[in-house]
C-alpha cells in the first residue's frame, strides 16, 4: 500500500445544486489541462471528489504546484486508496500515517461514510482505526479536539481513501463555469488584478488592449503579453486582441475639448471592448477600476463612461485600497511586470486638468461632430488577434515541502 491517488475536494461547488455537473465536468477538464503532460494520470469524477490516480508517477511537487492554482478546489490531499474492508482500511490508515513524520506528535481519526451500508457506524470506525494505530506506533497520541494529523477515512461504496494532510486549494469556481467575459487589459497594475479576480470567480476571459503606436511602443505591447501570459496559469488558455487606437486618440484630440479627452477616450475604449465582446460571445466586460482613484474613476466618469453600453461591466476592485490591489499583484507574480517603465496610451494624452465631474450630454455633444463609428469598424478590423496557453513547466522552484 502507498499514496497512490490525490483526493480532491471542491469549494463553492457544492452549493451549486443544479449545475453541479456542469462545475465539476469543467474542473475536470482545467485540471486534466493542466496536467496534460503527465501521461501516466488519470482523473476519475465522482458528485463530490475528483481523484487522480497516479499509475506511478512520482513528480508529486509539480502536480501540487500546479493544482494549487486551479480555481474550483477547496482543498486536496495525497491519499491512499483502499477496498471499503475493516482490515484494508486499518492498514491503510497506519501505512498512510507512518509515511509522515509522526513521532511526538498528536493525531485523531476522522471517519466519513459516503457508503451507510458499512458495517460499522463513524464512531465504531474512529475507534478501530485509532486504536490499530496506537497499536502498531510508539509516541503517537490521541487528540480529538486540536490534533497534529488528521487521519481522513472516507469509506465510499466503491474504495475507501485515507488521507493525512490537507493543502489548501485556490478556492472560487473553475473557470470558464461562469461564462465569457472581456478583460480591458492595460500595462497597470490593476487590471491583471482584476481578470486574476475574475477568473477566481468562474469566467473565462478574453483580453482586449489598446495600442497607439507610435506613441506607446513595442514594450509596452510586450508587458501586455508578459501579463497575459502569467494570468493563463490560472485560466490556462486566453485570447488577447491588439486594438490600434491612435486614429481615434488623435481624432479625440483634435475635436474634443481637452478637459473631456480622457473620458472620450475611455468611452471610446469601452465601446470597442463591447463590440468585441458581442463578436465573441461575451456577456461582460472586466476592468481595472477602482472608485476614486483618478479622474476618470471618480462615479460622475464612471457614469458617463459607462453610458456607451448596457452591457455588465464588473469592476473586482472597485472597494479594493491601492496596498491591497499590490499585494494580490505580487501574490500572482504580475506585479513586477506591471512596475516596468512603460507608456500607456492613456498617460500619454492625459490632458493637465481632467474634468472629474463630467457632463454626459456635453461630451455625447462633442463626440457627435466625428463618425466614431467607421473609425471603430476600422480599428476593429485591424485588431491582432493572439491565443496564450499557460506555459507547461513553470518555475517551481519556491515550492517547498507539501506532503
Ligand atoms: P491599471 O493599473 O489597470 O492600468 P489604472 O489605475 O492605471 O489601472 P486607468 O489607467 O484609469 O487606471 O485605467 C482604468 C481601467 O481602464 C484599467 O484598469 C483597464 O481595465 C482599462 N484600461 C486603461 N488603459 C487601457 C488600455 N490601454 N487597454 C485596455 N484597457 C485599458
Ligand atoms: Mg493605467
């Protein structure tokens, strides 16, 4: 007997209810795709676990790695699979528990019975297992309230599995269980925070970015991609468009006010970002913002902005401080990307004094006078289209000690 299987345990699913098929297919499938180059696994589903067999395979740091970023999962443990038998489980439990370092330490049993047809009830079970451990080890002791090990049974008709030590998983819902959404993706720190939070909560997205060479150039384009490429650890696949904007930035330049330019050109951006979406199936749109934290961000813009579309747009960090959005940036690796020198097209022609407290009817007023339409159509048409794939075989080199 050895650890052979890795249990997994899933978090918001389970009050899913109806749609918990649908939950636990798609966290199948992100996971299988994670792991698509371990030939040897095989993933087995079941309404409340998924377990990987191992077949033999031994690169278990690699595997927890990469599970550990799979939104969906609550917890999951390295187990030892067992016949649902008294004696088979008893071994199981003492070869599972004497596989960690046990001495001095405390430990309880916690049996669970997915199978009622089991002869003895969970106390009985507790009991047998506890005392065979005592039994067969020196310096072990019992603690039912606060013990070092957790000795996990979970006797299902079909095998029992035994696990001792739980590792937390990423937590959310699996992506793309949510539906699609477009990420308004620029070089900042804050929106790969928010299409990190997103993804967290189930959508799959697709990323949109505004380019105006030769005012931003070919780096900047570069830490877009750098961000896109780290986000699709947790989402594995993501589509990135290149919108060129310089004719319409020049355009809002020449015949909007200087003081309505930036919100203009956000309402221009958030106008592309929805007809992309609609092309491609999305039903929200994802950005960075975060209430008051520039003139375009104060609710007056938002408003006004927002105006060009009655689509959801959703704003993960809208009540998130500044400290707060940094921390999660560094946490998912983007930040470092982020604080790279860059121009984005926005800074670019942020006029001296932005209106913090724009009128809709004054900048639909000054839009009115250019057919932003065919400019639209045209930048569209001229979008670059990429497809990212999470990277197999990522730095792993800070994972430490897991089982
Ligand atoms: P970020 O750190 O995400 O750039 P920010 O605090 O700098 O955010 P703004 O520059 O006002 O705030 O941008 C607000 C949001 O508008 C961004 O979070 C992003 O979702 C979107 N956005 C801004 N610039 C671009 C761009 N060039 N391409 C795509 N989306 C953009
Ligand atoms: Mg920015």
């Amino acid at each position: 007997m050895e650890y052979d299987h890795i249990l997994i345990r899933f978090g918001e699913i389970s009050t899913k209810g109806r749609n918990r098929k649908k939950f636990i297919d798609q966290l199948a499938y992100n996971i299988k795709t994670k792991l698509i180059d371990f030939s040897k696994l095989t993933i087995e589903k079941s309404r409340d676990r998924i377990f990987i067999k191992l077949n033999g395979e031994e690169n278990i740091q690699e595997i927890t790695y990469r599970i550990e970023k799979v939104f969906g999962i609550h917890s999951f443990s390295l187990a030892i699979k067992t016949d649902s038998e008294l004696t088979e489980i008893k071994d199981g439990a003492l070869t599972a528990l004497k596989d960690l370092e046990y001495i001095g330490k405390t430990f309880k049993i916690s049996a669970k019975r997915a199978d009622k047809q089991f002869p003895l009830d969970t106390n009985e079970l507790n009991h047998a297992v506890g005392s065979h451990i005592l039994t067969n080890t020196e310096g072990l002791r019992v603690d039912v309230h606060n013990p070092e090990i957790n000795v996990r049974v979970e006797v299902r008709h079909e095998a029992t599995y035994i696990t001792c030590k739980d590792i937390r998983g990423a937590g959310g819902l699996p992506v793309g269980s949510s539906g699609k959404a477009m990420l308004m993706l620029s070089g900042g720190i804050d929106s790969p925070v928010a299409g990190y939070l997103a993804m967290k909560k189930g959508l799959h997205i697709e990323a949109v970015h505004f380019f105006s060479p030769p005012f931003t150039n070919e780096r900047s384009k570069q830490k877009v991609i750098d961000l896109t490429k780290k986000l699709t650890q947790y989402g594995s696949k993501i589509r990135l468009h290149i919108v060129p904007f310089t004719d319409i930035q020049q355009t809002i330049q020449r015949q909007v006010p200087e003081n309505y330019t930036l919100i203009s050109t956000r309402r221009m951006m958030l106008k592309i970002t929805d007809e992309i979406r609609n092309r491609n199936n999305g039903l929200a749109i994802v950005t960075g913002e975060s209430l008051g934290q520039v003139a375009s961000q104060t609710l007056e813009s938002m408003y006004t902005i927002n105006q060009v579309t009655s689509t959801p747009v959703i704003r993960p960090l809208v009540s998130s401080d500044k400290t707060e959005i940094i921390e999660i940036s560094r946490n998912i690796d983007t930040y470092d990307i982020s604080i790279l020198p860059y121009e984005d097209c926005c800074t670019i022609f942020t006029p001296a004094s932005p209106k913090t407290r724009p009128k809709l009817e004054k900048v639909m007023h000054y839009e009115s006078f250019v057919d932003f339409d065919s400019l639209i159509e045209e930048a569209i048409s001229k979008t670059e289209i990429i497809d990212y794939k999470t990277e197999i075989g990522i730095d792993n080199s800070d994972l430490g000690d897991l089982f």
